[in-house]
C-alpha cells in the first residue's frame, strides 16, 4: 500500500467535513496549487481510499427513525451466505462479521414496528438461521461515518 502524507490526511479532513468543497477552496486553505490537490485526490481514488463522493442523508426526517441493532447465530459454514443476503436487504445500513455471541450483526433502519417485525421474522425464517436477538435503539448518542482524521493520523 502506497503511504500518505501529512497532506493527503489533510485533504481528507477538509473532503469529511464537506465533499462538495471545490479544489480551489481546499489549495487555498491547505497553501498548495489546485492542481496539487486534484492530483492528490485522484491518488486516493486510484488507491481506494476514497470510495464515492456521497451526501450524508438523514433518515429521520424520511421516516426512518426505528433503528435496530440485530444479532444472528447461523448454521455452520453458511455465515458469509447469510451476510450477502441481509447485505442486499434495503433496510440494511450496515452487516458485521463478528465474534462473540452471534456470526453476524445487522444494523437496519424502519418506518415502523410493523416493518421491523416483519423484517425480523423473515429473517428468522431463513433457512440457515438459528437465532436472532434484536435490539431497538432508543436513543442515537453518535452516528457517523467518520474518524478525526487530524487528531487519529496527524496529532497521534
């Protein structure tokens, strides 16, 4: 893997805090040509590092404000199965292959108890699935998709 630099992480940390940044916008601050910058980012891209420029869309206000938290003991040898069908499920936000208690952890987001329970129960009902614990989240503290990249790579 290629390493990055002290301006690489910099790019980084002003494109979390707003991907719609021009480069203009982040030379000027960072004190580098925009041709710099646009290099830069290309790299990341090239590397994988930097995935898709998406918008951080809050679900609340669509409706979804029933968050689940759904633990999953499968059958031996059928647990990256199970994984790659709740990971096309579009509820789904997030699937963790874990250890402890359960195979898998699923994080889904609902309009309602009906979906949810319905969701639940069909994926009890799956064919490799021996237990599900599903847990409602009450309250979201934090949620978020980002790491400090200035204080975990440039201050650590």
């Amino acid at each position: 893997m290629e390493k990055l630099d002290r301006l690489d992480y910099l790019i980084l940390a002003e494109l979390q805090e707003d991907a719609r940044k021009s480069l203009r916008e982040i030379a000027e601050k960072l004190g580098v040509a925009e041709a710099t910058v646009y290099n830069r980012i290309n790299k990341m891209r090239k590397l994988g590092i930097i995935e898709k420029f998406i918008p951080v869309i809050n679900y609340s206000k669509l409706g979804f404000d029933l968050i689940a938290v759904i633990g999953i003991s499968a059958e031996g040898g059928h647990v990256v199965e199970l994984e790659d069908l709740l990971a096309k499920e579009p509820n789904v936000t997030a699937v963790y292959d874990v250890t402890g208690e359960f195979d898998v952890i699923a994080v889904a987001k609902f309009k309602d108890r009906d979906s949810l329970n319905s969701f639940v129960k069909r994926i009890a009902g799956l064919e490799h699935v021996k237990k599900t614990y599903t847990m409602v989240v009450l309250n979201v503290v934090k949620e978020t998709h980002l790491i400090d990249i200035k204080k975990l790579l440039l201050e650590g």
